[in-house]
C-alpha cells in the first residue's frame, strides 16, 4: 500500500519530479486524497476513506487483543478493564 501511495503521489502532479518541490499545499492525508482523486477521480477518495477507516478499527481491535493478551500473561488486571 505504501509504494502505491507514493506511486499515486508522484504521478498525480503534486510534486515535481526534477526538483522534489511539493507543487501543492496539500500534506498527510488531504495530499494522498487529492493525489487519487486527482488519479482515480472520486473513487480515489472513497478508497483512502475506507482504507484509513479500516486501517483505524484494526488498530483498536489490535490494541484490545494485545492488552487482553499481556493481561493474561502477566496475571495483571487493570482497573480500566470491564470486570
């Protein structure tokens, strides 16, 4: 996912290839929505909005699974946990 971010963002215009220049005002996450949009039209946007949805909800899930398991294994319960 990465290289095709940075292959969208280079190809989009948004930069300019000889100097490095960002050729927009644009950064983070508006710069790679622009770069698809710009790419891809408005299916470009929808696809970063549901990929940065996911990306967020499988954080959390990691982070609940990752407390739980060092819970577990340390026998340590902390007093933010539902009982």
């Amino acid at each position: 996912m990465c290289t095709l971010t940075a292959l969208v963002i280079l190809t989009s215009g948004a930069v300019d290839l000889m100097s490095g220049e960002m050729l927009t005002e644009s950064a983070g996450s508006v710069l790679v929505s622009d770069a698809f949009a710009g790419v891809f039209g408005s299916a470009g946007s929808a696809f970063i909005a549901l990929a940065i949805l996911l990306f967020a909800f499988s954080t959390v899930l990691w982070w609940k699974f990752a407390v739980r398991s060092t819970q577990r294994s340390t026998g340590h319960i902390s007093l933010l946990s539902p009982a």
